[in-house]
C-alpha cells in the first residue's frame, strides 16, 4: 500500500492520467484482498471507464469482477438487495474478453472462468487447460490460478480424482511463491473433511485459515470459519468416541478377570478330584499285595497273577505320572495367568492414566495418535508370545528337539534359545491338548486360515503318516519334574 500511494503521488505530480488510473486499480486489488471491499469500491468509483487504455481497460474489469467476486464470498453467494453478485462477476469477465488478447497471461483464466458455470463446456476447453498446466513450472500466480480453474472445470465434469490432482497443483503453486490468498487448500480441505480424512483436512484448513490472519484476509477468514467449525466438531465427536471406547475396555478387563477368577474356582475343584483319584489308585494297589498272597496255590497261577499285577502296576505308574504332569502344568499355567493379568492390569491402569492426561490437557492429535496407532498392542502381543515361549519350555525344555525328530532332516526348524516360532507354536498348543484350529487361532491372535496352512506345511515335511502326525507331537516333550 506504502508503493502504491507513492506511485499515485508520483502519476498525480506527472499529470499523467492513465498512470494516476492504474495505481488506482492497484489500490483496490490491495484494499479488496484486506477485505475492505466498501474502500476498494470507492477507488473504482474515481475511474471513468471509457477514459482508460486498452490496457487499464483489462486491469479495471478485471478488478471489478474480483471485488464482486469477493462480494459474492461475504454474502455467502446469495442474492442481497437485487444484488446477484456472482452474475456481475462473471459479467465483468465477459467484458475483459473483449479487450484481452490469447497472448496475456490471464487469457487461458478468463477463458475458462467464463465458461465454469455455463451449462456447456466448449469442446476442447478442458484439453487446452491441461496442455499448458501440465508444461508449466509451478511457481507463478498465473500458474497457481490455471491449475485451480482447471480443477473447477473437472468439478464441473464430474472427475473429483483429476478436481483433487489440480487442486493439489494449484496449492503447491501457492506455497511456492508465498501467496497467503489461498482458496485451493482450503477447498481441498472442504474435500478431505467430506471424505473422512480429519487428519489433514484439519491440517490444511489451519494452514488456511493462518494465512488469511497474517495477510490479513478478512474474506477469506471468514469463509474458512465454518469449514474450521465442522473440523472441530468431528474432532469432539471422535474424542467423544474414544472415551466410550476407553469404558468398553475397562468393562472388558472386569469381565476376562471374573472369567480367570472362575477358572481358579474349577482347577481346584479338578485338583481335589484328582487327588481323591490317586487316593483311590493307593488303596487298589495296597488291596493288590494282600491278594498276592492268597494267590501262591500255583506255579501257573502266581506268575499270571505276577504278570497282571506288573502290568496293573505299570498304568498306575503312568497315570500317576500324568497326574503330576497334569498338576504341575496347571500350576504352572495358574500361576503365569495370575503374574500376566496382574502386568496386564498394572500397564492398562498406566495407559488409561496416560490417556486422562493428553484428555485432560486437550491434546487431542496425541490422543488421536495414541489411541490410533497399533504399538501398544503390538508390544502386549509380542510379550504374551515371550511369556508363553518361556513357560511352556519350562515344562517341555526338549520339545523343540523331539519336534524336529518328526520332520526330515532337510525341513527341520531353527529357532533361538528360549524362544518359538509359529508353527512350533501352533503344535506346543496341540501338545498341550487344544488340537482344534479356530481356538488356536484366537489364543494365538491370528486367522483360522493361517493355522491351516501353517498346520499342512508341517504335516507336508514330517517323516511320519500325516494322520498320525497330532498324536505324535501330544507324546514329545516327556515331563520332566
């Protein structure tokens, strides 16, 4: 404005006219870019259009149409007083064709604007667009606006995907040159939030809405507030969810632990049974040795009642074997169960802390991030697989071992001390007695399909029956006390 009042001063001490004209032009595009439309409109108001040159004649209808144009903005493009602003606009637009040459700059603009809200499109207007945007270097207001009309012409059309491409060009222009009168990115803002991508439609309209407050752009501030009002109401609208989110998981974590509370209930039952068991097996066998001496008649008699006896003794022994694997591995399992829910309820708690915090100091892309993002999950998961790992070769230490016997020697696995991959343990569940492939899967937080396929792939390198193959792994890995 400082340039422009100097340049007037300087026309004015000249006496020429036609200068003293355009930097009156020029003064109205500055005061219309503030905003302060009624001012702009008094320096036209000075000018007398059939005194300009050819020249001025372009910049003076050209400006006349951009204060409509602005206008039209601050009445939200609606008719005020008989004042359809928009037609005026494009009225003006009409009338800068008559004296602007294909060889301007802005002829390619003009041509196309003409013709964005008329019911049909010249053949070949969209194709004479996009032959010069697609050759130039991005980095000029003119580009900037031939990009940005080429995009309102695919509008027209229907084509949102080359609408988006355009508008994309068109603010990367802005940017280039530091232009803060931006309607492409906060259009492709309006695009983005209809679409669902809060995230960089909250971004751009910030960006937007910046500018316009350090130009400052009082027109195009105002236009950015309702777009920044729905940002912001989605933005509530997702927090609002998360905390329901947030309850749902607490309600859940009261119900697995319940769950783990009636489990403890039904192994102390299954304990006191078994023990009762082994009680009854004690008494059998003692009933046994005192029948053995009844049993002496003959040679015959003795050694079938001896070979029975063997035998009985044997599957007791075995049983009695089961039973205190059967023990130790419910301990052992009863026990891991109650120190992972006990970490599990430690991290929730430090999590669901971290989370009140970000909520409470309104730090709702953290929030967003926090909840969106998968590490925490992923983290939970990768230790579950540690804990299980650890506990069952705690009680099995020579699976992996005796599982590779079963394979040949060619498609044996290969894993780090202490640790499974997922077929093994896939099989070290089979081992433990879940053989049916849908519990694997959620056990191992994976799908059904995965199991299958993991499962064939085994059967298809064992050195055994494929058939028999589930049965030979439930008997690896003997107890070891």
């Amino acid at each position: 404005m400082r340039y422009v009042d100097a340049n007037l001063a300087i026309a004015k001490q000249l006496g020429n006219k036609q200068w003293e004209y355009e930097w009156k032009i020029n003064k109205s595009f500055v005061l219309s870019v503030m905003g302060l439309v009624s001012e702009s409109g008094k320096q036209l108001a000075e000018i007398i259009p059939e005194e300009l040159s050819d020249k001025n004649k372009i910049k003076y209808y050209t400006q006349m149409a951009y204060l409509y144009s602005h206008m039209g903005q601050l009445s939200d493009h609606r008719i005020l007083d008989n004042h359809d602003y928009d037609r005026i606009s494009h009225a003006y637009e009409d009338s800068i064709a008559k004296f602007m040459q294909p060889d301007n700059p802005s002829y390619l603009w003009y041509e196309a604007s003409s013709h964005v809200d008329s019911k049909t499109l010249p053949e070949g207007l969209i194709a004479k667009v996009k032959a010069t945007v697609d050759t130039c270097s991005f980095n000029s207001r003119t580009d900037a606006m031939n990009c940005y009309i080429l995009s309102r012409l695919y509008e027209r059309i229907g084509d949102k995907e080359n609408r988006i491409r355009y508008l994309i060009l068109s603010g990367i222009s802005d940017v280039k040159i530091a232009n803060r009168d931006i309607a492409s990115i906060n259009e492709l803002a309006s695009i983005l939030l209809d679409d669902g991508d809060i995230e960089r439609a909250y971004t751009y309209v910030n960006y937007s809405q910046n500018q316009a407050l350090r130009l400052p752009n009082r027109i195009r501030a105002a236009a950015l507030a309702q777009t920044v009002s729905e940002v912001h109401a989605l933005h509530e609208k997702r927090l609002r969810t998360s905390q329901r989110g947030l309850k749902a998981a607490l309600i859940v974590v009261f119900v697995i632990l319940a769950a783990l509370v009636g489990l403890l209930v039904l192994y102390t039952r299954r304990s006191r049974q078994l023990h009762k068991s082994q009680k009854k097996l004690e008494t059998a066998n003692e009933e046994l040795r005192r029948n053995m001496d009844e049993i002496t008649r003959s040679k015959a008699e003795r050694d079938n009642l001896i070979s029975d006896l063997q035998a009985a003794d044997a599957r007791n022994k075995e049983i009695s074997m089961t039973l205190r694997e059967a023990n130790y591995v419910k301990e052992e399992c009863i026990g891991a169960t109650f120190a992972l829910c006990s970490s599990y309820i430690d991290r929730f708690e430090k999590y669901r802390n971290e989370i009140l915090k970000l909520v409470k100091a309104k730090k709702y892309d953290e929030l967003q991030k926090e909840t969106i993002a998968a590490t925490y999950s992923n983290r939970e998961l990768k230790d579950f697989y540690h804990s299980f790992d650890t506990l069952f070769l705690n009680i099995y230490p020579d699976f992996v071992s005796d599982f590779n016997k079963l394979l040949r020697p060619e498609e044996q696995l290969s894993v780090n001390p202490g640790e499974l991959n997922t077929e093994l343990r896939i099989y070290a569940l089979v081992r433990l007695g879940i053989s049916d492939s849908v519990k694997i899967a959620a056990l191992l937080h994976c799908s059904t399909q995965t199991v299958y396929n993991y499962r064939l792939r085994i059967r298809n390198k064992a050195i055994i029956p494929k058939e028999g193959f589930a049965d030979a792994v439930k008997s690896l890995g003997k107890f070891q006390q």
